[in-house]
C-alpha cells in the first residue's frame, strides 16, 4: 500500500526525522492558509499523487508549457494561483501511464535553500533476506539512470537483524555521502531513525529523494515516497487509515474486498488462475503467443463459488479485455467449484467476448460436465499450451 508524501513525512517526524514545515490542502483556499502559517519567502506546491517524477509531470488539461507537479511560489497569491491550477487536474509523469492520476491534494510546504541534493531510498532485499540501505550522492534526479550510466556511484549495504542498526552503518552512510564533522553525525542519526521507522511500520519501501543538505548545513528529508507491506496491514491500523482509494485501479479495490490477488495489465486477455505460479505461467504464455494479459489474477486455493463469481465479474467488466482465459488446475480448488463459479458469472454478466476454460485435477470431469451443461458458448481446452493458443486466436479473429 502507497501513502502520500505528506503522511509519509508526517509519519517520519514521529520518528525524529528531519522535515519541512508544511500543511496538507485540498482547496485553494486551504492552499493559501496553509502558506499564510508558513514562514516564507519560499513556498513549494506539491501534487500528492501516488507516484514520482511529479515535478518533471506535465498536467493533462493545460498547455505543455505550463510549469509541472511540483511548483516553487514566491508569495502566498502564487501558491494560490497554483493550486487554482493545479487541483484537480490530471498529471502524467514518467511513473504514473499515459492515464495520469488526480491531484485532489497539495502539500504546501516551506521552501529549503539546498545546498546538495542526495539519494537515499530503503527496501527489503529478497536476496540477503535483509533491509537494504541504497544510497547516492546524485540525487534529485532519476536514479535508474544514474544505476545504469555510473553504477560506482550507487552504495548499497543491508543491515543483519540480529545486530540491528549498528554505528558502522551510520558511518558507511556518512562517508558514501562525504560528509564530515557534525554533518555526519546527523547521518548516522538519520539512517538510525529511518531504520526504526522501517522496521516499526513494516514498510517495504522507502525512498527519499531528494535528501538535502541545506545552506544552514542541516540534512532534510524532501521527498518521501513510502509502500508498505500489504500482508502486514492487519497490524498497521494506523498506516491502514491512511489509504487514498482516489489513487488506487477501481479494480484493485474491489479485488481486494474480495480478498483476491488481483494486479491489473495493460493487455487484452483477462486472466483467472489458481496459484501465483501457474498465474504467472498463464502470463507467460499468452505473451508467447503474441498477446499481452489484462490482469493477473490468483483466486487462491481455497476459493469458494462466490469469490469465483466476484473474480469473474471483476475481469469481464474490464473494457480493455478482448477475451479470457480461465486456466485453473484443481488441487485444493477443485475444477467443479471454480466451474460452478464461471456459470453463475456469466449468468449475471452478459459476456460479449471469447472465453477459453482450461480444467485440469481434482473433479475435473464434474467441472467439465457443468461447463458443457451449462449451454454457455465457452472454448474448452485440453492443457495449457492449447488454452493459450485458442484464446489468442479467438481474439484475433
Ligand atoms: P518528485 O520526485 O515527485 O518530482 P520532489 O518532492 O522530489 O518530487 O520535488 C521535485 C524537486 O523540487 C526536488 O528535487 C527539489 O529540487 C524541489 N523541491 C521539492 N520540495 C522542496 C522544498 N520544500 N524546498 C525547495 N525545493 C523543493
Ligand atoms: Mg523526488
């Protein structure tokens, strides 16, 4: 689950992390009572969106030329003007699609005079099985460039969770930066509490960047970008009160009513599988076949007739999808529940595309009598390979 930037820094400040003032807004005339509490000269109007790049982003509905996602405004009227523009419009940055996401919120923070703009992001590196410190002196701009034009310039360590966080940490934060004196000290603070925070709030992924060094030589946390754990929710009530379903693909949010693992692709072929596995097998091999999957879908194996129907619902009310492919092999699941599943759906649904259905395991002959029972025009197959080829071709015809 993503958070704003302005939760997320708020949640930061808790754990004695250097931030800006600033102040959430969801109108102009928040916008500019947020800056009148600010201390000025220089104010910042940020687009909270749930993704980066926002200040490279160009708004849909204005002109190219108008500035982007993240504004510097001299006076309180201009942060005003700006959010007059900029709420509720559309911005298209290099991580949100060609879609964009609505900004119907802005962070109104206090302008930093940066000295030197940093790096630093958090992530649990399934490699070691530990949290990885990522650190850069080039921040501020994209890193996945600067990891593929100079890679020497990117310093990673993961920390043991049996010793924690330890001062050598801090130290390898503070040279990897170059920083000395009393500036390093604050490093090691920094990487501490960040640690902390990581930890505390199951977080899987924390990126600060920029993280400056300002003109008064104090390090300060600009940017924060912070996901965390979906399966740790249940114990993170209050990161849960967080959520901003605006930001979030309908479909997602109705998946994971559901409790479905639902992700949603930019193809046409929509996809229910049982098994993480075999979902990413089923992706494979319509791509394989020269198409490209709308979803990827794990009913799980325990799934009952309802989350079946829901699962099915979800997919054919997708208008990007041009067929789809039901690929479930019955261990747990057993192929006459998910066939009974597909039957009532299609009932409720109207469907107007292709559907392949692919039956293989536990029951699977009463599945197969269902289907065929049924007097629905469904594409039966005999294992994967076939159902991928049928469902390609079906759509393609
Ligand atoms: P994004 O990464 O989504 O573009 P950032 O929060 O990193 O958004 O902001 C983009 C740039 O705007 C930063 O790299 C920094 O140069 C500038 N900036 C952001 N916040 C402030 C601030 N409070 N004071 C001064 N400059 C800022
Ligand atoms: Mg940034």
């Amino acid at each position: 689950m993503n958070i704003h930037e302005h939760q997320g820094k708020a949640l930061l400040k808790t754990f004695g992390l250097p931030v800006s003032a600033g102040y959430p807004a969801f109108t102009p005339a928040e916008a500019e009572q947020a800056a009148g509490a600010l201390p000025g000269p220089l104010y910042v109007v940020k687009s909270q969106i749930h993704a980066g790049g926002r200040g490279k982003g160009k708004f849909k509905e204005l002109p190219a030329a108008a500035k982007g996602g993240v504004r510097l405004a001299k006076s309180v009227e201009e942060v005003r003007a700006f959010a007059e523009e900029m709420l509720g419009r559309t911005l298209v940055t290099a991580q949100t699609g060609p879609a964009g996401k609505q900004v119907n919120r802005l962070y109104i923070e206090d302008g930093s005079d940066i000295d030197k703009e940093f790096y630093l992001s958090m992530l649990v590196d399934r490699g070691t099985s530990r949290i990885a410190f990522v650190i850069s002196t080039e921040g501020g701009m994209d890193i996945e460039k600067v990891a593929h034009d100079t890679p020497e310039k990117i310093v990673s360590f993961s920390i043991d969770p049996a010793t924690g966080y330890m001062p050598h940490h801090g130290r390898a934060i503070a040279r990897a930066l170059g920083l000395t004196g009393d500036l390093a000290k604050q490093a090691e603070a920094l990487g501490r509490n960040l640690y902390t925070a990581f930890v505390a709030t199951d977080m899987a992924l924390l990126e600060i960047n920029p993280l400056i060094v300002t003109k008064q030589q104090r390090l300060n946390l600009l940017d924060a970008k912070i996901s965390f754990d979906s399966n740790a929710l249940f114990r993170q009530q209050s990161i849960l009160a967080l959520r901003d379903e605006s930001q979030e693909d309908p479909k997602e949010i109705e998946a994971s009513k559901h409790d479905l693992a639902y992700i949603a692709l930019d193809g046409s072929i929509g996809c229910m599988v049982n098994g993480a596995g075999l979902a990413m097998a089923t992706l494979d091999i319509i791509q394989l076949y020269g198409e490209a999957p709308a979803n990827f879908l794990d009913v799980g194996g325990g799934a009952s007739e309802e989350k079946v129907t829901a699962a099915f619902r979800i997919i054919a009310a997708d208008p990007k999808v041009k067929g789809i492919l039901v690929n479930i092999f019955g261990g747990i699941m057993k192929c006459d529940v998910i066939a009974r599943g597909v039957v009532a759906a299609m009932k409720t649904v109207n469907l107007q595309v292709p559907l392949v259905v692919r039956l293989e395991g536990t029951n699977v002959e009463d599945g197969k009598t269902i289907i065929r029972d049924s007097g629905l025009n469904v594409i039966p197959a005999d294992d994967l390979d076939d159902a991928a080829q049928k469902i390609v071709n079906a759509v393609r015809s």
